[in-house]
C-alpha cells in the first residue's frame, strides 16, 4: 500500500474572539474542527464547501501557513506540525501555494525574473549563473514567452499573472501544491486553460494537488477525490466518480443540487434542500452542525456528534442515518 504524502490527523484550528476594552477572549471561531484526510503520491485531493466553511483555512493549516491549534500533519511521514526555523524553511520547498487572486498573490515592485528566481537562489536549486535559463524553460512550460523575466506584474493580464504564480510554484521542485481557489477569479475561457494546465504539469512532474474550490464543475474535471467540509467538519470524502453519483451526506446531496443544470433535457434528480442561514462558527449548533438545516434530521442528531463512517473501501461519510439505529 502506498504511503500518504500528506496524512493529516483531527486538524484543529480555532481563532480567539475578543471584546471589551481589555481584548479578552470572549469566544472562538471553530474553523477546522477535528478533520483528518490523506493526500497520495501524484492524487488530487479536491476540499470543497460553502464560503466560511472553513476549507480555505483548513488548506492553509495543512501546509502550514498557519499554526496549528491540534493534531498532527504528516508529510512524507515526518511530523510536521511544530516545525519551526530552518527545518520549517527547508520544508516549505515542498510544499508550496497557488493564490486565488493573481493580482494581489504576486510582488508589483518585482520582476518576474525576480519573483520566480528569488525561491530558487534561496533554496540552492539554482546559482545565479544558471537560473535565468532556468527561469526561461518555467515561463514555457506554464505557457508564457521566455522574455516575459524584465516585465513587472501590471503589464500582465489576470490568467498571465496566474501562470506567472504558477511557474513560481514550481520553481522549488515541490511534491505538493496547494491551489486556493486557483481559478475562481479568472474568466471561464482562462479558467480552462489554467486547468488543463495543471493536468498537463502533474502528469509531466507526479505533483499532488490540494485543490481549495467551490466550483463543483471544475472539481468534477481536475480532481481525483472530494472532500466535502461544512461548519469546520468533513462530512464525506470519495473518489470523485462515486461523490457525483451516489452523495450520502444531505450537505453533499444540496451542493451538487445547486450546481447548474448543464443538460436541458435530462431529469435533475431530486436531493434535499436546506433551509435556513449557515449557522455562525462562534457559536455552532450541538451534535450535527447541519440538523437546524436539514430536512432529513432525526432527534438525536441534535445531540449526537456523527463519527466518520464508510461507505466502502474508500467513501466515508458523516451522517447518522449511516450510524446503526442503536448509536
């Protein structure tokens, strides 16, 4: 059995609430709550929700952006979590970010010779006589011309901007990519290419991707798995093939019932719909997050926190109504 490249054990990650004149804690925002998931060797692992579901800031914690407030994050079954100084520095060249907005993730007082090459000087993978052609052979494989290196980021376009995120991603060789909304902000045409784009380098470099979306169409394309989040919790992961197809967890049957019908003439089948606003993550409901919302709920999923169950071999969902009638 393969080892996971990335193994992340109850997750947690809360951010103080303060108040009054003196700041004192008053309260916590439950953003990640106790998640745990795998990511394999070349596998992309797409974390879907809601906004304010807490995937964003689930993704970040992982590839320690920020600290985590409990568990455990593996990589390459080293334990990760506390890294600190160098050893976190020489870490972070294999595991690296693709932002949302291309127009705020990149330097304007730089050049792209100097935000793709700065990293690669840095981490010793390239000295200053070599890492212009280096750079050169980056800006080609993300589909940009070679003497682009003098220009600043203003004279780009926003899919540009994002190849430009893109080749300095990979210019420290990383195993891992986490893409935050990668696409989300570019127009659909751009957002195709970006895609295939990152298909294309996978296949070439065997990269996993941590893949941060909300777009269900574009999950359905590029991932391998979906994990489904809402209120700080997974509620179900699946190879992506059997989430569309067979959802378990009402959340997940009321996300893919609000994805546009892309057929004018096949019957839409009918989920459940949720009622009601997302509840605040200061202060979440008991048991179940979602039973105040679902249509489906039972009386103890008010009180019943529902453990992770499986499906089969490799779909596991958190929902009681897979929990035998005694739990």
């Amino acid at each position: 059995m393969n080892t996971p490249l990335l193994d992340v054990q109850d997750l947690k990650k809360y951010f103080p609430v303060r108040s009054g004149l003196l700041r004192r804690v008053v309260g916590h925002v439950h953003a990640v709550d106790e998640i745990s998931l795998q990511i394999m060797p070349g596998e992309t692992l797409a974390l879907v929700g809601e906004s304010g579901c807490g995937k964003t800031t689930a993704a970040r914690t992982m590839v320690r952006l920020l600290d985590a407030d409990g568990g455990r994050i593996l990589f390459r079954g080293q334990d990760i979590t506390h890294l600190e100084g160098d050893a976190l520095r020489r870490m972070r060249r294999h595991m690296q970010v693709v932002f949302q907005d291309p127009y705020a993730s990149l330097n304007p007082r730089r050049t792209v010779g100097e935000i793709i090459g700065a990293p690669m000087v840095l981490h010793g993978l390239a000295t200053a006589s070599d890492v212009n052609d280096k750079m050169r052979d980056l800006l080609v494989q993300v589909g940009l011309q070679p003497d682009y290196l003098s220009r600043y980021p203003h004279e780009f376009s926003g899919g540009q901007r994002q190849r430009i995120g893109i080749a300095r991603a990979l210019a420290l060789e990383p195993e891992l990519v986490m893409c935050d909304e990668a696409v989300s902000a570019l127009d659909v045409s751009v957002q195709a290419q970006i895609i295939n784009l990152l298909a294309d380098l996978q296949a070439g470099r065997s990269m996993s991707y941590l893949f941060v979306a909300h777009n269900l169409s574009v999950v359905r394309h590029v991932a391998h798995r979906v994990a489904v989040m809402y209120l700080g919790r997974l509620v179900e992961v699946a190879p992506t093939a059997e989430l569309f197809e067979d959802p378990r967890h009402p959340y997940t049957q009321a996300l893919l019932a609000a994805m546009p019908k892309a057929h004018p003439v096949r019957p839409r089948r009918s989920f459940v719909r949720l009622g009601g606003e997302v509840p605040s993550p200061v202060s979440p409901p008991s048991g179940c997050h979602l039973h105040p919302r679902c249509p489906v709920a039972e009386a103890r999923c008010k009180t019943l926190i529902p453990a992770l169950v499986a499906v089969n071999s490799c779909h596991i969902v958190r929902c009681v109504k897979e929990l035998p009638r005694t739990a």
